[in-house]
C-alpha cells in the first residue's frame, strides 16, 4: 500500500507523458494528415506564397515523414498478418 502511495505520482507522470507521445507520434506521421500538408505546400508554393528554397526543404521532411509513416504502417500490416497466422 505504502508502495503504491510513493510510486502513484511517478506512474501518473509516466502515462502523461506516453499519452503526449502517442499523440505527437499520431500527428506527425498520420498518412493522411501528411498528404494533406503536401497538398497545402504545393498550392502555396504554386500561389508564390512562399520561395521554392522553403518549398523544397518542407517538402523533404514531409516526404521523410511520409516515409517513416508507411515503414510504421507495413510493419503494423505485418505484425498483424503474423497474429493472425498463429491462431
């Protein structure tokens, strides 16, 4: 009991903070979310909002995010197959 009294500000902290890393994580590499900023780089790159030094850098490390999210998303599709597999 005394144990769990110590621990229970730690243990709330530590699921805090696992919760904001699962919603960053789900916000930077969310496929659709990323496409969408693709789309909007575009159109203001297009529009001549901003200068294509700008475009081109954001557009790199929104197609490396792309990347990472479909490595995420395969390796997820694989895991799942291999469950499924077992059973």
């Amino acid at each position: 009991m005394l144990h769990k009294l110590v621990t229970w500000p730690f243990d709330a902290v530590i699921k805090v903070g696992e919760k904001v890393k699962e919603e960053a994580d789900k916000e930077l590499y969310d496929l659709s979310t990323i496409q969408q900023k693709l789309i909007q780089l575009q159109m203001m790159y297009e529009l001549e909002e901003i200068p294509e030094e700008v475009f081109q850098e954001q557009e790199q490390e929104l197609l490396i995010r792309y990347e990472i999210a479909k490595r995420k998303e395969m390796e997820q599709w694989e895991e799942l197959t291999k469950e499924r597999e077992e059973e």
